[in-house]
C-alpha cells in the first residue's frame, strides 16, 4: 500500500486539465492506497485573493473533487490551511533550500516573467511549501500532471538533502505518478500551451452546456491540412488531444482518417467534441451543484479531513524535531 498525497490550488473552478491530469489518478488511487487529497489554499495566497474570494474558492473546489468521486470516507480530505503543521515543515525545509535553485524553477520564472509587479517571497518558495504537503504524510506517490513534474523533481531533492544533513532515512523520495503512463498535459483551446485556470483558455467541469459550445467552437485550428497524411498542426493537434481522453476511440480514428485525407470539416470535429465533453461534465456539473447546497456535510467532511491529516501531519513534525535536534532537557 502506497502513501499518497495530492493537492490543487484554490485559485478557481476546476477544468478538463485538473481532471485528467490529476483527480482522475486520484480517484483511481483511493480504493487502495493511504490517501490524502486537499485544497491547496496557502499556495492560493501567492496571488493575493481577497477574504469573500478566498472563501468561495474552497468550497468550491471542495465540492468540485467530491463530484469528481472524491470519497471522504475512504480518503483523507482537507484544507491545507486547517493543518499548520505543514507550515512548521515548511520553515524548517526552508533552512536548506537554497535561492539559485528557487529562482531556476520554470513555474517561478514564468510567473516572474507574467507578474513583474507581485514577485514575493511566496513564489520562490512555492516547491519548498509544495514538498513540504507531500513529505509531512511521508508519501511516496503523487498523481500530478506533466505541469508539476518539476515540483517534484524539487520535492525529491529536498526531502533526500534533509536525509543526508541528518544522516536518516526518513523521509521517502516520492515519485510524481500516472498509473506507469506519461504525465499528462492538456492543451488549452487557443492553440498553444496548457489549459490553465487564468489563462482564459479552459473549459471548467462547472461550465453550463452553452458555454461549452460556444469555447469549443471558437477554438483556434488552421486553414486545412494541405497535403495527404499531412501531421496536424500545434492547435489542430490539442483539439486531438482533448478528444484522446474523452471521446470514443472510433470519433478519434474517424477524424484522424478525415485530417490525414485532407478532408475534415473543423466546425463537424468541434461540434462533435463539444459534444463529448457536455457528455462527460454534464452529472459532474449536477453533482457540484447539489454538494455546493449542502453546507453542513461540507463542514462535517471537512472537519473530519481536519483532525485525520493534522494527526499524521503531527506524528511527522514531533519526529522531525527529533531528528533536527530540538529534544526536551
Ligand atoms: P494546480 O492547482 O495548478 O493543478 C492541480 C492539478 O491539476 C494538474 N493540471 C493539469 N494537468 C494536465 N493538464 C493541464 N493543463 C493541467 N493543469 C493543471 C496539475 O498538474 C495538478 O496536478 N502546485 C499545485 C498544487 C499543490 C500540490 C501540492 C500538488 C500544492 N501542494 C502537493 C501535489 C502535491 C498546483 O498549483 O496545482
């Protein structure tokens, strides 16, 4: 039985990237592995929300895992900000991380890059935070997209540095995991690059069938493929490989063999597509929205996620000072 943990950013609605490349995994996990999924509501503060938004994005993003199956009896599942002790571990992992490798993550100088004006502290400690959620439940599995790879790679570096310092093995080095497949990627709809959740380029599980219409059929392709069995280009591409985890594999090969004839109809692919993917949001949207009416369950699992994750987050922050050296006189 593996330990696993995995969290997503408050920063919003969940889209068809989070899905596939996360919650998916996630749920597959549940049935048999020590799990603990949350809500990484910390991390949301990077981008300064306000109070009432804040608020509102976990719980929606709380009822957005329960809807995506997401079982609180079975995993463990909590708000990051209800376990402190992450923040201690995070402090102490600090101590030996150092800057240069900080500001060579790719996440911080996209971010610095987009953001000139809000380059804090809380970015470039971003992977220390991050590592510090994996490592205080000890686990060695973390369902993630291809996105969070490098988050991983620092994870491991962190967790295996505090072992030499303090010549232990305390800490296992967890691996970033899509039952033995690549790391996912999903494309956003505008041609190039990951569909994000402020990218303006999603499609998010709570979208009502219109909208999901109306993104798909704006999305960018191109002019036709212009010779026989011709590669689709970057957009065209993406739209496959949206179509790759939600469609029927017979609609793939059908316009695969239409592009390669140079004889598909984008508006007929889209249209189909959009189509699939109301097929496949549509009971998640429904489930959302009755688990959003009910607040006092939300509380109750909550509450419950709470006390189980602080308890293996506690047992992990006693033997860690042991280990560093704070020991009673
Ligand atoms: P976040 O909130 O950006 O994304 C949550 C999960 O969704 C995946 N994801 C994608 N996968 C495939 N294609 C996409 N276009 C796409 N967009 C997002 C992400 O890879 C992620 O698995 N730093 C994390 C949150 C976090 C965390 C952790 C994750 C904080 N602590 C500890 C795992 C373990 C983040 O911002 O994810």
């Amino acid at each position: 039985m593996d330990i696993v943990v995995s969290g997503i950013r408050s920063t919003g609605n969940l889209h068809l990237g989070n899905y596939f490349g996360m919650i998916r995994n996630a749920v597959k996990m549940q049935s048999e592995n020590k799990c603990f999924f949350f809500i990484a509501d910390y991390h949301a503060l990077t981008t300064h929300p306000n109070p009432d938004t804040l608020h509102v994005n976990i719980k929606q993003v709380l009822a957005e895992y329960l809807a995506c199956g997401i079982d609180p009896d079975v995993s463990t599942l909590f708000i990051q900000s209800d376990v402190p002790q992450v923040s201690e571990l995070y402090l102490l992992l600090n101590m030996n991380a150092y800057i240069g490798e900080l500001e060579r993550t790719a996440s911080f100088k996209e971010k610095v890059r987009r953001h000139p004006d809000n380059v804090n502290a809380g970015l470039l400690t971003y992977p220390v935070l991050m590592a510090a959620d994996i490592i205080i439940h000890k686990a060695n599995k973390v369902p993630v997209g291809k996105d969070q790879e490098q988050h991983l790679e620092m994870t491991r570096k962190f967790a295996r540095r505090f072992n030499q310092l303090y010549k232990t093995e305390y800490f296992p080095e967890p691996d970033a995991y899509n039952f033995g497949s690549d790391l996912i990627k999903i494309p956003g709809l505008d041609g190039s690059g990951k569909m994000g959740k402020s990218e303006g380029n999603g499609i998010f599980l709570i979208d009502d069938p219109s909208v999901i219409k109306k993104k798909v059929m704006s999305a960018v392709t191109d002019t036709g493929p212009t010779a026989l069995n011709q590669e689709p280009s970057e957009p065209v591409k993406n739209l496959f490989s949206i179509m790759e985890v939600l469609s029927e594999p017979s609609t793939i090969e059908y316009f695969r063999e239409k592009h390669a004839a140079c004889e598909i109809r984008y508006g007929d692919m889209k249209k189909q597509l959009a189509e699939d993917i109301i097929r496949f949001t549509t009971p998640i949207r429904e489930r959302i929205n009755e688990i959003l009416s009910d607040s006092l369950s939300l509380r109750k699992i909550v509450g419950e996620g709470a006390e189980k994750a602080r308890e293996s987050a506690s047992r992990t922050i006693s033997e860690v000072r042991k280990i560093i050296g704070y020991r009673p006189f």
